[in-house]
C-alpha cells in the first residue's frame, strides 16, 4: 500500500462507541504492539491495558501469563478480551553480538505447532481465571530478514534473500492456523497494508500460498513493501498509525455492546 492511502486511513474520523463497555480491552505483544502504543493518542485508547515487552518470545509470553495474569485480572472489573500479537521474535534466531538475525525453523510445520501450542496454553491460562473473557490471535505482520541485516551493517545482506522467502510462506502457514485457532474472533488484517498491489496479492495471500509461476518465476515474489517498516520489522510511524487505527476499530466492535443501526464495514477494515 502507498504512503498516500495509509494516510487516508489514519486522517479518517474515529467515532468513539456510546454503549455500554462489555469487555475491558488487554493486548499482550512485543515491540510491534509497543511501537502502536506510542501513537495512541484516542481516549478509547486509555481504556487498554497494554502488556507489550521488546524481544518477547512465545515462551517468555507465556511464562509472563503464568506469573502476572491471575494479578491483572482481579484489578480488571469487568471481563477481559485479550488480543494476543506474539510470534515474531519466534521465526528467527538473534545474535546478541552482531545483531544479525536468520531464519530459526526449516521445518513449517514444526514452527506451526511451536506458536500455536502456546497460544493455546496462553488462551487456557485465562480461561481458567477468567472463564467469561475472550481472546483474539492477531495475524503475524510480514517482515524482512534480509532488511534488518541491511539495517544493522551486514556487509552482504542478499544472502538472506532465500531465507526471506521461506519465512513469507511460514508467515502465511500461522496466520492460516491462527484463523481457525480463532474460530468467530476477527483479527484485522495488517499485512493488507504491505501488499504493492493488494487485491491480486490478498487472494495470493488468503489462499495460503505466497508462489507465483509469473514470467517463468518459480520463487515466491516478496509480496510487501519494505519502505513501510523502518528496520525490515518494526512498523514506521505511518503504518503504525494505521495498524492501531484498525486494531482500535475492532476492539471498540468487540469490547462495547453494538448500537441498533448496522454500522459501514470494509474487506480490509480500514474504517
């Protein structure tokens, strides 16, 4: 998506639910959510709590979730809906001395059921304290091996190009089982976002598959545009504006009961 349109998003007007609040709103994420923390300026927006920590992996979530949750939700009076944006640190391993990161499965699958075993035991963690409450999985963003390399000095970057290709189609392979993991919960479709050309690439992309055979290609084509996010992961300001806008506009649906007139909705929830 171009600059240009994620500002149109960002510049359109919020209107603030009137009804009654159902669900106190939580999200437990790592530095993504943390950077859409830093642009929340709405009033909707202190109603959040936010559990985000930098580097978190799956298992630090998790262990996070056994040692803090039972405490956050006798503060919280009403009950929680709890979005969950945890994963990304998961697909690859860091070097503390460099800074480089690479590509941590080779198996999908085995990555697959890693992620969403924990999401699991997370969701049964508050379930088991807070049996009214309800969870969403938010859908992994795409990022860039091979741009974080670039971004921290790497001195041959494209050597991360095929790894960068593995890791679009273990993207796509969680977000698939994180939407039946989800059931009748809906996470707002960030990666739209990213796409250089949306509606072609979201079938592409909804279908599960990132491959592409075009002009004798056999290699998956990256489908997202890299000048979005400022170091091949985090989100720029800009499209960390539009992110919480959408993530915003789907905590006020879930979380405060629902006026009587139908409200407008779009394929890629941009209002």
């Amino acid at each position: 998506m171009s600059l240009a349109k994620l500002k149109k998003i960002i510049q359109k007007p919020f209107h603030a639910p009137t009804t009654p609040k159902i669900y106190t709103p939580a999200i437990l994420g790592d530095s993504i959510i943390g950077r859409l923390k830093q642009q929340s300026t709405l009033p909707i927006h202190q109603e959040i709590y936010w559990w985000c920590q930098g580097g978190r992996t799956a298992t630090k979530a998790l262990d996070w979730v056994k040692q803090n949750l039972d405490t956050e939700v006798q503060l919280i009076p009403e009950k929680i809906w709890l979005y969950i944006l945890i994963g990304t640190c998961d697909f690859t391993s860091f070097n503390r001395t460099t800074k480089y990161i690479s590509l941590k499965f080779q198996n999908n699958a085995e990555l697959v059921e890693h992620l969403i075993n924990r999401y699991k035991e997370i969701i049964k963690t508050l379930k088991d304290l807070s049996p009214d409450s309800q969870i969403t999985i938010l859908e992994i963003p795409f990022f860039s091996i091979q741009a974080w390399n670039k971004s921290h000095s790497h001195k041959d970057p494209e050597v991360f190009y095929d790894q960068d290709i593995q890791l679009e189609q273990q993207i796509i392979e969680i977000n698939k089982a994180i939407r039946t993991l989800n059931h009748q919960n809906f996470s707002p479709n960030f990666n739209i976002d990213l796409y250089r050309t949306s509606t072609r690439q979201q079938r592409t992309y909804q279908a599960g598959t990132s491959h592409s055979c075009r002009q004798g290609n056999t290699k998956s084509r990256r489908l997202y545009n890299l000048s979005l996010l400022d170091d091949g992961i985090h989100p720029n300001i800009h499209l960390s504006k539009a992110w919480l806008r959408k993530l915003t506009n789907q905590i006020s649906r879930d979380c405060w009961t629902k006026n009587k007139a139908p409200e407008e909705t779009d394929v890629n929830n941009n209002i």
